[in-house]
C-alpha cells in the first residue's frame, strides 16, 4: 500500500459522491440528505486523518531532506484549505435540502474540496512520493487506512491555525526524531 494512493481514493470518493448529488431529483430530499449526510462526514474523517498522519510525515520528510521550506508552505495551504472546506460543509446545514440556497452551498462546498484536492495532488503527494520511500508508505497507509476505520462514523469537525500546526508537528517531528533533525523554521509567523 501507498499513503499517497489510499488519499487518491478517497478524493475519486469524494468526486463520485458530488457527482451523485448532481443526478438526483431535487424532490427527493430524503435521498439528498443521506448522500450529503455521508459525504461531509467523509470529507470532514478524510481531512483529519491528513492532519493526523499525512501532513506531520511531509512535514518530518521534508525536514529530514533538509526541505523543510516548500512543505512547510504546502502544509499551511493545506491546513487553511481544509478549514475553508469544513466551513463550506458547515454552511450546508442552514439550508433547507434541495432548495436553491442548499444547492448554492453543496456547490460551493465541491467548489473549494476540488481546487484543494488539486493542489494537495499536484503538491504535497507529489512531493511526499519523492521524499519518503515505499516502505514508509506503507506504514502510513496502514495508519492512514486504521484511523479512518475507527472513525467511519464521523469526526467533530475542529478548525485549526495552520501556523500552530506546523510548529506543534515540527516540534512532534523533532522529539520522535530525538533532536537530532534540525526544525524549519516558519517563514509566515
Ligand atoms: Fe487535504
Ligand atoms: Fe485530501
């Protein structure tokens, strides 16, 4: 298994899911909600178990290859676009399903998932796929595929400062690694 593959699954997941939505007759509401339902529980799981397992083993690859610069910025992206999405996700809920505004909402939610699902492809898992080797992502994939199973059901979807994070994860980075990798330091702070 591959880290970088099992997130490329669930984005086709996440476009299959839209792509659903879009099919179905706005008279059947009951329908729409269980779709949507499942979908933000899954965009809001997929996020996290990024945030748990992908960004902070970027973040310790790049800084191992003495890159720590360009994934430090990828992670910060990613982190701020994560929120907006769980806002989007958020905005949903204050619309009656299958109106115009829920619709609105749906779509601006797929608006902001798909521009960060590109540039989480074209970026970091590009990126991750140079710094760090098979077996490595394999060992994440395992964890990748374990903290989703535990969490099927969903997650509280919590908004994170993404200048926060990539200390807190650099930091983590640094103590696993017994101090002997030297920490990027944060251009944006
Ligand atoms: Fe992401
Ligand atoms: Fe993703």
């Amino acid at each position: 298994m591959d880290i970088t593959e099992l997130i490329l699954d669930d984005h086709h997941e996440q476009r299959r899911l839209f792509a659903i939505l879009e099919q179905i007759d706005s008279a059947e509401t009951g329908v729409l909600s269980a779709i949507w339902d499942r979908l933000a529980a899954f965009l809001e799981l997929h996020a996290q178990a990024e945030e748990e397992i992908f960004y902070p083993a970027l973040l310790q690859a790049g800084i191992a290859a003495r890159r720590a610069g360009g994934v430090e910025d990828e992670t910060l992206d990613a982190i701020h676009d994560h929120n907006q999405i769980r806002d989007a996700i958020a905005e949903v809920a204050h619309h009656q399903v299958g109106t115009d505004g829920w619709y609105a909402a749906v779509a601006a939610a797929n608006t902001a998932n798909s521009d960060h699902m590109a540039e989480e492809e074209r970026e970091g898992l590009t990126d991750f796929r140079r710094l760090a080797g098979l077996a490595r992502r394999h060992q994440l994939a395992v964890a990748f595929a374990a903290y989703e199973a535990r969490n099927y059901a969903g997650v509280q979807p919590v908004d994170k400062d993404p200048v926060s994070y990539v200390r807190e994860a650099e930091e983590k980075a640094r103590t696993d690694a017994s101090g002997s990798l030297s920490v990027g330091t944060l251009k944006r702070n």
